[in-house]
C-alpha cells in the first residue's frame, strides 16, 4: 500500500506480474461477456419503441453510454420543404409510433417553426435550425436551447438529419449521435 511519500509507481514487492495478471482474471471472470436474455428483449423493445432496429440503437447506446430520450430532426429530414410546414405521411406516420421519447425538429426557413407545429401533431416542439453563416457559438445555442427547453441531456438526444451539416449539431449539442434519415425512414432509402 503506497504511504506518505510514494510516487505512485509500480510496487517494487515480489509478484506484481502474478498479481496483476490474477485481478484481471477475477474481474473478467466478475463481467459477462453477453447481455442477458431479459436485457437484451427490453433493448429490442425499446428500439422498436423508438422506430430504430436494434443494431443502430445498440450502437447509440453504447456510444452515449445512456437510453435515447429525445429525437432531434431537422426539416430536411422530415422532408418538410417550402412554407407550408406540411410533413409527408410516410415520415408523419412513422413519428406518430414513436413512444416514450421526445420527438423534436430544427427547422431551415423558409419553413417556420410555430408553422411546422401547426401542421402537424407528431412532433412536440420544433425552433429555428442553425444558419450556415452562425458562428459555433450561435449553432450550439440553438441546438441546446432546443434540447434544454425539454430538460433533456444532449447525450439522450439522437440527433437523425439529412444535410452534411446538420451532422456538427451533435457536437453542439452534445448529443448522442447522428444518424442520417434514411436510416431512420427506411422508404426514404429507395
């Protein structure tokens, strides 16, 4: 046991190899290296939950080292054009099923966003996208002013886009990842 005075280094006693090399032993031995059935079925549900398969929300999970509680869109990948507001009905139905999560949307002019509300009840809260000419400061403000209106973390929000840009707002906002829409609207990749 290090006292008064050690530097922290390596132990100097005899069988520091064999002891090292036992405690790594005893804590793999501790960790199993499978998820349990129950967890597993409780992560597939959840995904389903959210309108994900399960591959990419493990994958989001084990990034963000927590559960998805927000998905933050952006207009373009809610296919919301022009300003009407109106979301097609594949992606306002695909919305509508998600469950236990906060279904947010930053929105790009000329669209705005009590317009987008207005248009439609699969979403809960929507705000200005950030411009192309904001400054990293600007962006993230509107990001996280987003997501802190909900009291939300960032690293629970998956932020699902369509435009190379919108793929900074996870850095903005600190969030969980990013995953492009048709990833997440399947009928958007034909």
């Amino acid at each position: 046991m290090a006292g008064v005075g050690h530097n922290g280094g390596p132990s100097m006693e005899p069988g520091q190899v064999w002891r090292t090399h036992a405690w790594r032993q005893a804590q793999k031995a501790l960790m199993p290296n499978a998820i349990p059935m129950l967890v597993l079925k409780m992560r597939m549900n959840r995904a389903a939950e959210l309108g994900m398969d399960y591959r990419t929300y493990a994958k989001v999970r084990q990034y963000s080292g927590q559960d998805i509680m927000g998905l933050l869109f952006s207009s373009n990948a809610l296919r919301i054009f022009g300003s009407g507001g109106e979301m097609p009905e594949a992606e306002a139905r695909t919305l509508s099923e998600v469950r236990n999560a906060r279904r947010l949307a930053l929105v790009h002019p000329p669209a705005a966003p009590a317009t987008v509300l207005a248009a439609t009840r699969a979403l809960e809260d929507a705000a200005r996208a950030p411009r192309l000419v904001d400054s990293w400061s600007e962006m993230r403000a509107r990001v996280q002013g987003l997501i802190q209106a909900q009291r939300l973390p960032g690293s629970a929000v998956l932020v699902i886009g369509d435009a190379p840009l919108e793929a900074e707002w996870v850095a903005a906002g600190r969030a969980a990842g990013y995953l492009p829409s048709a990833e997440y609207f399947r009928h958007q990749a034909v």
